[in-house]
C-alpha cells in the first residue's frame, strides 16, 4: 500500500475548503478535520495557518512553471510558443479554479504581511514571470516584440491579461475568452492610435 503523502493532503483540503470560506474563517481544526489528520500532523509541516495557505497558493505558481515547460514547444517559432501560453495558463485556472481564487487572495492579502513574507511571495511569483518572459525573450529575438522593455515586465502585463481573463470573464461570451484574443492585444493593443497621438 502507498504511504500517504500527508503534507499534499493537507494542502489539497485546504484549497477544498477555501471555495465554502475565507482566511479568516477556516482553522486548522477544520483544515485537519478535512485531511482526516491530527491537528498535530499539521504542525509538523507547517509553521501556522499563513505558513500552510502561503505554500498552497505559491504552489500555483510552481505548478504553471511546470505546465509552461511540458506544454509550450520548445523549438517553435515565438507566435505558437506565445499562443500555447495563452491557451494553457488560463485552462490551469479554469481546472484548478480554487488554488487561483487562493492565489488572488493571498495576493491582495500580501499587503498586509510583514516584508518578509512579501519579498517570500515576490521570490516564488519570480519563476513564473520568468518563465513567461523566457517567452517573451524569443519574441525580441525574432523582432516580433520590442526590445526596449526588459521581457519580465513585458510579462508582468501579459500574466495580468491572463489573470483578469481567468478572474473577470468566466462569463463572457466565447469571442471574448479567445486564446487569440489576448495575444492580439498583448501584442498589438487596443487603441487604433500610436501611444503619442492619444497624449496629446
């Protein structure tokens, strides 16, 4: 019989119980209630609470970085490497819709927290946006993306039209929620003018 991979376990009820309650709501009685462990058990591979919802929501971030290097063609040229991130990164949100609501919520709950745990946060979120901008790279490479913008801030903005297409337009009609929609604006914008005539 496999041994039980306790610390997953843990992890996975608390992303469960995070769809009925908030933060503040749930305790680690529940939490150990929900993983069939001893409140104990939890301790052991936690510091806290914010230690055991901190782990799960950076965990989303490991969890694309990896998805990004299975499903996104390594030798293809920067237009499909950028479309597949498109196309995979809001599919992970949509199945693992709990761990995303988890991720926003720690995200805003960051503003709060010691800079310590910030800087934690920022730390983790920094592969993902590296793995974008790895990305993003190839585009400058080709001349399909300027290269006068460093790639992981160009990322940066690409994971936030991904975030508010995964967060904002679960009810949107389908034009809207089109992989190909977001590359377009990504990559050329929604304004019909240059960024100088709208200044002036």
């Amino acid at each position: 019989m496999p041994r039980r991979d306790r610390r997953r376990e843990i992890m996975a009820a608390a992303e469960r119980l995070f769809t009925s309650r908030r933060y503040h709501e749930l305790t680690t009685d529940d939490i150990a209630a929900a993983a069939r462990v001893g409140k104990g058990t939890i301790y052991r591979y936690f510091k806290d609470k914010e230690d055991l919802f901190f782990q799960v929501a950076t965990s989303g971030f490991d969890e694309m970085c990896e998805l990004l290097n299975r499903k996104v063609p390594e030798g293809a040229p920067f237009g499909e490497q950028l479309l597949s991130a498109c196309s995979e990164i809001p599919r992970f949100f949509e199945r693992r819709r709990q761990l995303f609501r988890m991720m926003q919520a720690e995200d805003d709950r960051m503003q709060w927290c010691s800079e310590a745990m910030r800087d934690r946060w920022t730390e983790r979120r920094k592969g993902l946006v590296a793995a974008v901008a790895a990305i993003l790279q190839k585009g400058v490479h080709e001349g399909a993306v300027r290269a006068d913008v460093p790639p992981e801030l160009l990322a940066n903005f690409l994971l936030g039209l991904l975030r508010t297409r995964g967060r904002d337009l679960a009810d949107a009609p389908p034009r809207l929620r089109r992989d190909e929609l977001i590359v377009d604006l990504f990559t050329r914008g929604a304004g019909r003018f240059s960024g100088n005539e709208v200044m002036r």
